[in-house]
C-alpha cells in the first residue's frame, strides 16, 4: 500500500503542472477544481462499477466496461479541450 502512496506522489504534481500549463490563467481555478472533481468522481464511482460489473459477469466484463468507460472519458477530455481552446471538431 505505501508503493500505491509513492507512486501517486510521483504522478500528482505533474498532472498539476500539466492542468495549470493547458489552462487559460483566467480559469485556471475552474481548471484545478475540475481536475479534483474528476479525480474524486473516479474513486468514488470506479470500484462501485468495477464490482457491479464483476459480480455481474466476471472479470473480462469488468475489464471490458471499465475501459471503455476510461475510452469514453479520454474522448470527453479531447473534446472538451478543443472547445475551451477555441478549436471546436
């Protein structure tokens, strides 16, 4: 468990920097709390649909909902930066 805290520690403050890096310094607060809620919805909601989708059908289920699920939201993100950059498509 402290190897999980370690490498979570290492992988934090540069998506940090790259939030704050990508985003206009006029929302930059907006930036690092959608990053947060984000973060935040995950662990909320990621075991919850991981174990309904194991005790449904079994781990290739989980597996297979889970990442489309994180396919789904890459997508959202690449979109939704375009827009709020001004480059819509």
């Amino acid at each position: 468990m402290a190897g999980l805290g370690v490498l979570a520690a290492v992988m934090f403050p540069p998506a940090i920097l790259l939030v704050a890096e990508l985003s206009d310094e006029r929302a930059r607060g907006s930036a690092m709390g959608s990053f947060n809620l984000a973060g935040s919805l995950g662990f909320a909601v990621g075991p919850i649909l991981g174990a309904w989708a194991y005790s449904s059908k079994g781990f290739a289920f989980a597996f297979l909902v889970c990442g489309m699920a994180e396919i789904f939201v890459v997508l959202a993100a690449v979109i939704a930066l375009r827009v709020w950059r001004g480059r819509p498509g």
